[in-house]
C-alpha cells in the first residue's frame, strides 16, 4: 500500500490527473496527488519478428501510473477498515500476457484470453492454500463501462485482486487493478457488502478513466498531456468577471457514485 496517499476524497472528479499516449490513443487516468508516475507521456509499441516493442530495449510492459486511493466512507469507517484501495495501470502486449493477437469480437473471446493468462497460476494455487485464480467462463466477468468492453476477475490470497482488462489495439492490453483487502479482515474472503461496495468505486473509477482515439476528437477536445494535481491553481477572472477554469478543472467530470 502506498503510505504517501493519507488524503480522504468524497468524489473521483477531485483526484489528480495523469494523461498519456500509447500510439494512437490518448488515455487519462484518475490518480492521488502522491501517486507514483513516469515523467514520461507519449509511448510507442511496435510489432516486431520477436513480439511487440515499446523500447528498441526491452520488451514488455508499461505501468505510467501507481499509488493509492482513500475511500472516504463511514461504514468503513465504523468497522475500523482502513478504506485504502492500491491501484496501477498498465498496458501489456498481448502476447506477454500468452493471449492471441487479433481484435476481440465477443465476450467469449475475452474470457478465452483472460482464462489463458492466468491459467499460469495454477501451481501456485497448488502451493498457496487461500490463492484463487479464475478457472472457467463463471469466474469472468464482462462489463460495459463507457461502450467499452472490460473483462473482469478477483484473484489473489482470498481474492484480494480485482484485475479489469480492456483492449487497446489487436495487439495491446490495458489492465487496471485494485487492491482493496484494507477494507475487509485479513486473511479472510471480503464480506458481501463490503465487496459490493468497493466494487462500486471501482466501476466509478472505471467510468472516469478515458481511452480516445486521438484522431476521433479535435485536437482542443484532447486532454493535454502531463500531470495535473488535485490542487488546482486560483481562479482568474476574465473581462466580464466570470471564473475562468484551470485546464485541468475543464476536464473533471462529476462522480456517478456518492460516497
């Protein structure tokens, strides 16, 4: 858990924003002031003989963004949880992840890719007693979240993971996962409500995390690159006396979940 992040937040439009580019597509993700980030926001993959390439380098994944966010909720609070739910963003190349290449064009074919992911985690399972990885179709989860399709699986000792995948390109994979087990008892399955709660704040995270295709959108529409802090600048008043928006104010959308 990132101990930086002690901050309490009432709504998802408060938090800091981290936008980047992963080819031709411009993404914008929810974050905490604290939050760990790559001073870098334009990345390039490239398909190669050998895979697909963000960095003549290396080959693998990007993470731009980590940390944690607090939830800030009373029910929580009365149980003495702690309301922190850990977060990264990260894209994969598909075939790091062991998934076929070529577009998804049904739910079955995400639960075929999700399945074939994480079927590298059965022996674990056979030596982690409380491990859970999903098996078959009934353990994913498809979701539309924004005319986006997300696939979606609890994993993890006593499925303290929620991992939620949703296709970038034929090639690449964007997973967003959470981590809310400070909210629940250790050591022991989350408690029905307390699930269904947190899975709330990750659909609203979810629908405040944006995927454009760049050339959809004028190029005044796209969020500007960078980090952008919760903290906004003061207020500067134009010629007829009307508040005049920071850029990264424009761009906050209100909350669809009341906490």
């Amino acid at each position: 858990m990132d101990a930086l992040s002690k901050r309490e937040w009432n709504k998802l439009s408060d938090l800091a924003v981290y936008c980047f580019d992963v080819n031709e597509f411009r993404i914008e993700a929810r974050c905490s002031d604290e939050a760990r980030y790559d001073p870098i926001y334009q990345y390039s993959f490239s398909v190669t003989k050998s895979g697909l390439n963000e960095n003549p380098n290396y080959t693998g994944e990007i993470m731009p963004v980590r940390g944690s966010i607090r939830i800030n909720d009373e029910n929580l609070d009365a149980r003495g949880s702690f309301g922190y739910v850990s977060f990264s963003v990260t894209v994969w190349p598909k075939t790091d992840l062991g998934m076929l290449q070529g577009f998804w064009r049904s739910a079955d074919e995400i639960c075929a890719d999700i399945l074939k992911f994480h079927g590298r985690y059965a022996e674990k399972a056979k030596n982690w007693p409380h491990y859970v990885y999903p098996k078959n179709d009934a353990d994913v989860e498809v979701l539309t979240v924004k005319d986006r399709l997300w696939g979606h699986v609890s994993v993890g000792d006593y499925r303290s993971i929620d991992q939620f995948f949703t296709e970038l390109t034929e090639h690449l994979v964007v997973v967003v996962r959470f981590d809310a087990s400070s909210c629940w008892p250790s050591e022991a399955l989350p408690p029905a409500d307390i699930k269904s709660h947190v899975m709330g704040f990750f659909l609203d995270y979810l629908n405040h995390f944006d995927i454009i295709l760049r050339d959809s959108v004028s190029e005044e529409q796209l969020p500007p690159l960078g980090f952008y802090p919760s903290r906004r600048d003061e207020k500067e008043i134009d010629a007829e006396g009307k508040t005049i928006e920071s850029r990264s104010e424009a761009y906050a959308s209100e909350s669809l979940l009341k906490w």
